[in-house]
C-alpha cells in the first residue's frame, strides 16, 4: 500500500490527526524562509509526544550534513528530506522536475522525493507532468510530491510509488491543516484499488 506523507506540520494538534488518519510521516520543515517553518525545539516537544506513532521528516535546504545530524538527534527524527546529494542515513534525497527529469545521478540507497520545480522550495501547490515518471526503476522508493491533491491523486496512485507527499491542497492556511481535507484525502486513498 502507497505510503502517505503530510508535510508542513507545525503543530501537535495536526500531527496527533495524522494519526489518528493512519498516515505513515509527517514532515517539519526547518526552512526559515518558509511560512510552514518551526523550530527544532517545537519540534523536539512534538516528535516526543509522538512516540513513534508515526514516521518523521525533518525538511533541510540550507544546513549542512553536520547540523542536520545535530538537529534529526535533538528532535529523535526518522528521515531526513534533502535537495542535494549527501551521505547521510536515512535521508529522502529530493529532485525538483520541471518540464522533464533531470539528468542527474540517482544513488541506489535512501528514498528520494520528486518534488515540482518552484519558487522556494515545497508547499506551493504546483503540480509536474507526473507521467514523467512512467518506467522510473526506482519509483518502489520514490515520493511523489508538488500539487498532489484529490484532483491528481488517482493518476499519481496508478504509477505505484513508494510514497505520495502533500502540503497545500490539505491547509486551512499555511502551516495549518484542515482536518475535514486530511479525512478526505486519506479515505481517497485508502480506498484506491489498481
């Protein structure tokens, strides 16, 4: 069964939801440009609370591999999500698409998250040509992210990634989630048969 992510979390309220929903991560994102940002202590309190009920993803742009092991220890993070190449354990290596994949290497450990290319990074509820993906070797590892929503999950669902991640589609505003948008989504996609 396609693994679910919910990224962009900043609170406890909507990760004990996610939860509740049976989603499989939830993701935080360290990203101070970002609106969807929270600090590694918030996030320390919540993943705490968790007790590793749920899969966690600590979002990293700017860090390096050092303080991004500081900060997965401090907050007890499962993955660690990044948008270059890196040795760390247990990361999510993300790919930006545009109108084609990009030609770079893929190394064969870790999962990897395809992501839309956009202004910023994550969370803008642009969407790419997801049949780009067709006959990807590693879609059985990959996420896919960028505009997912109840509009294109089907679509997304019938190539049999590893993972699907979203963000805005499932927001009251950013960096609060609608939990009336997270039931649905879940029950869209618990219920997909291919």
């Amino acid at each position: 069964m396609v693994k679910v992510k919910f990224c962009g979390m900043t609170n406890q309220d909507d990760c004990e939801k996610a939860v509740d929903l049976s989603v499989d991560f939830v993701g935080f994102v360290f990203y101070e440009k970002s609106p969807r940002y929270v600090s590694p202590s918030k996030v320390g309190e919540i993943v705490e609370k968790l007790r590793g009920r749920i899969g966690t993803v600590g979002v990293f742009i700017e860090e390096n591999d050092a303080e991004i092991l500081a900060i997965m220890e401090h907050c007890g993070l499962d993955y660690a999500q990044v948008y270059r190449k890196t040795t760390i354990p247990r990361r999510i290596r993300a790919i930006r698409v545009g109108d084609r994949l990009p030609d770079i290497p893929f190394d064969n450990e870790g999962l990897i998250l395809f992501d839309s290319l956009s202004h910023g990074y994550g969370g803008s509820g642009k969407s790419f040509d997801v049949q780009l993906l067709q006959g990807f070797e590693a879609l059985d590892r990959a996420f896919v992210a960028g505009g997912v929503s109840m509009a294109n999950v089907g679509a997304i669902l019938c190539l049999r990634p590893f993972g699907i991640d979203l963000v805005s589609s499932i927001e009251a505003h950013k960096g609060k989630k609608d939990h009336r948008k997270m039931e649905e989504f879940m029950k869209t996609v618990r219920s997909f048969h291919q």
